[in-house]
C-alpha cells in the first residue's frame, strides 16, 4: 500500500484527498502538511484522517515518516523547491497545476526526478474527463482531417476579492493571472491533442476588471505551428457564464468539447450544400459513442492513473515534460504580451523568460496590490 503526503492544504487539496480516499486498499495518507496547521487539522477532523500534522515540508520530510508520494498543493511560487526536496529524499511527486513559475524550475525538477530516479506527474486532470478524452481519441483517429485551426475558451470568472487572497494577484507569488493558472488546463489540453508546440505566438494582456492585483485578469494569444495552422486561445477570470471548452476547425469537420460536430460539402460554386455532410458527421458521432467512458474522472481519474504507474513501476500519462511543454507554451504567452513582440519557440536557457527572475523583471505590472487578506473562509471551489 502506498503512503501518501499531502503539502498544502487549501481549496484544491480536498480533491487530491477524495480521490485518494476513492481507493483504501492501494493507498493510505499518513501526513498533511501546511504553514497554517490548523487547516490541515481541520482537514484531517473533516475526512476523519489517521495522519500526522506538520507546519512544513521539510520537517515532515526529515521526520522519518515513510512516504512513497508526495503531492503538492501549494501556490505555484514554491512547487519546484517542494517537489525537489521531496525527490532528494527519494519521494514520487504529482505536483499541482502549473508546474512550476518557469522553464529553468520545470527543468530543475526533471533533473531531480532523473537524478533520484523517482516518478514526477504533473496534474491536468482534464485530460480526464469524458469530453476531452473522447475528442483525442477522435482526432487521432484522422476521420476529421488534420488540424487547420483550433479555438481554446478558458472562460472563467472570478470576483473583485478573489484577489485579495495574500498570494494571489502578485507575479512573485502567484506567477500570472488566468494564463498561467486557469488556462494551464486548457493549454494542456491543446498540446496534447495537437502533439506539439506552435513555433511562434503573439498575444495581448490586459487587466480590466481586477485593481486590486498586478496580473493580468485577460489575455488573448495566437500561435502558428509549423504547418501553417494557427490556434487562439483566451484566458480569462472576467467572462460570466464561464463556458469553457475547445473547438478544432479541421480539414473534413469541426469538432470539439463540449461534444459538437459540423462538416461541409461544397456545391459547383463552392459554397457549402444546406445540409452538411451528413455521412461524415453520422461515422464521427458514431465513432465517439462508441469510445467507453472512463472509469474516474477529474482528479481521481489521474490519481487512478499515478497509482497504476507506481504499482507497475511504469511512466503516469501526465508527466513532467508535459508539464514543461505547457510551461514554455504559457511562457511564450507572457512573453509575447509583456514584449509586445512575436515570440519564437523554444525558449532557450539564454532567454530572459526562461527565468522566475527574468519574468518577474519584465512582466507588465497592471495595478498595485494595496492590502490583503491571509485566509478565506472555507466556502469550496468548482472545478
């Protein structure tokens, strides 16, 4: 049975625990770990935990206390010196959504997982979700055509106060605004469909509904990959309604999730019959019914995933190069937006942006972030 640590333990942490809490008989959790331990208390008394209680990583780390997988739930600013020193005491990690703040961290990490020869996932649990899963799986299947153009909505919203939380709202700390830790999941998303990166992006970035933070409360990005194809992707905490999802415009059909399919044919002029190709939309609705839905999804989906890795010592579907190529996607997004620039990919060592320092050096400051609160009361969080 595996023994598992959990370091942070805010609104995300209790998705980590009711998916680990999802299998008893392959994993146990024995600490939890935040700087306000009292938050871990009231997490352990809430899912009647028997586990220990540390106020910090290292502590928890030198304690003796067998751990065979750390997660790491804190705010992105420390995830790569959490992960690593987890690692240097020979623990697997599944690091929270970003990564880390920056490529030089991302790469940091890896070595550490190659060093200590330890596994490293990095969590993108939409991957596991039913509509995401399925449009992969119909994409590679090729009955769509190849990838013209591919539209990726990170539509969310968040109030004024959202950002009064003490760490968020500041590049130092929170290391961006949506682009980094809304759309993440939705940048994942297009890397692994597309199965590469663009080679150059432009963006635009602007806060306009958020005073009381530095970052960026919207960006709009387009990237151009080899090929010629093109993506747009916009991250946002300012759209109500908060409809999410990915719409791939390919040579034979448009298709997408949520779930929709359009395809055309084309009259002698060339302009598109009335009523579609409806043989080609009928094979490709037959062929999404037919994939099996996942067993989990979401968080327990990956957890699944991560602990079916180290029981057969095999490699989790989300792992740090991932994790790196969404990193230097978003990187390139900043970059382009806080330069007013193209941006050319990859993003070498040599490069200011591949750096926490060198983000942090150039990045557009929107406003000033006056005052702050250190904890919000309990009230949960949707995924």
């Amino acid at each position: 049975m595996l023994q598992i640590a959990i370091v942070g333990t805010g609104n995300i942490a209790h998705a980590h625990v009711q998916g680990l809490l999802t299998f008893p008989e392959r994993c146990r959790i024995v600490a939890l770990c935040d700087i306000y331990p009292e938050k871990a208390r009231r997490m352990k008394e809430q899912y009647q935990l028997d586990c220990g209680i540390f106020d910090d990583h290292e502590k928890m780390l030198a304690s003796g206390l067998r751990i065979d997988l750390l997660h790491v739930c804190t705010p992105p600013y420390v995830h790569a010196q959490i992960a690593i020193n987890a690692m240097n005491r020979g623990c697997n990690v599944l690091v929270e959504k970003p990564m880390a703040a920056s490529l030089e961290e991302c790469d940091a990490m890896l070595a550490a997982e190659q060093k200590n020869q330890v596994t490293m996932a990095c969590v993108a649990q939409n991957r596991f979700r039913n509509p995401v899963y399925k449009l992969k799986k119909v994409v590679d299947s090729g009955l769509a055509g190849k990838i013209c153009c591919a539209h990726v909505n990170s539509f969310w919203w968040r109030a004024h106060c959202y950002y009064d939380l003490w760490w968020r709202g500041l590049w130092e700390k929170e290391g961006g605004g949506p682009t980094l830790n809304h759309a993440v999941h939705h940048i994942d998303m297009l890397n692994w469909i597309e199965g590469r990166l663009p080679e150059e992006v432009t963006a635009i970035l602007s806060n306009v509904m958020h005073d009381n933070s530095e970052v960026e409360d919207i960006s709009l990005a387009c990237l151009r990959y080899t090929d010629g194809s093109v993506a747009q992707v916009t991250s946002s905490v300012i759209h109500h309604g908060e409809e999410q999802g990915i719409s791939l415009q390919c040579a034979n059909a448009l298709i997408g999730a949520p779930w929709h399919v359009r395809a055309e044919t084309g009259k002698s002029n060339g302009f598109p019959q009335e009523e579609g190709n409806t043989e080609l939309i009928r094979r490709l609705n037959d062929f999404y019914e037919s994939i099996p839905d996942l067993k989990y999804e979401g968080h327990t989906g990956e957890i699944d995933d991560v602990l079916t890795a180290l029981e057969g010592m095999t490699r989790p579907l989300i792992t740090g190069q991932d994790g790196r190529r969404t990193v230097e996607l978003i990187s390139a997004i900043y970059k382009a937006g806080c330069l007013k620039q193209t941006v050319f990919l990859p993003i070498g060592r040599e490069d200011p942006f591949y750096t926490f320092e060198g983000l942090l050096g150039h990045a557009v400051r929107f406003y000033r972030k006056a005052a702050a609160v250190e904890n919000f009361e309990d009230v949960g969080i949707r995924l």
